[in-house]
C-alpha cells in the first residue's frame, strides 16, 4: 500500500451559512439568485485527495442530508 499525504485549505468551515444555488448535483455560491437558490448550513466537510492527479476536492454536507461540491460562480463562469 502507497502512504500519500497531502496539505490543503478548505475555504469554509463547519457551521458557515452559505447561499448557494443548486444545478444538477452541484451548488453553486456568489452566483444569482433563482427560484432554486437557498442558505444553507455547512455541517461537514469532506477531502477527497487524488494520488493520480495530487489534487484535493473538497465536499460538503449541507444541513445534515445532503453531499454536494460546491462551485464558484467566477469560477463557472470562467469555464465556460
């Protein structure tokens, strides 16, 4: 077994209220707002190290259901 480690910084923290809008299985934060917009409550969150790529992402728990990646609007935006 490979032993991997990695260093990284989450920019939230457990308990943030965030407002993020939901698209797929995605939530999306800094974007406009919609219809399908809401605040949410961080309440965990999740690394998920690639040893492949040495990338970290990071997940969340929203409100204590849901697992989402949460995306930057600019971010999107610029992918587009």
């Amino acid at each position: 077994m490979q032993a991997a480690g990695f260093v990284a910084r989450c920019p939230y923290e457990v308990g943030d209220k965030v407002n993020i809008t939901f698209q797929g299985g995605i939530g999306i934060v800094g974007g406009p707002v919609t219809a399908r917009s809401a605040e949410v409550t961080i309440t965990d969150i999740l690394a998920v190290h690639s040893v492949k790529r040495n990338q970290v992402t990071f997940m969340y728990e929203i409100n204590d259901t849901k697992v989402l990646k949460l995306v930057d609007w600019e971010v999107l935006k610029r992918e587009k």
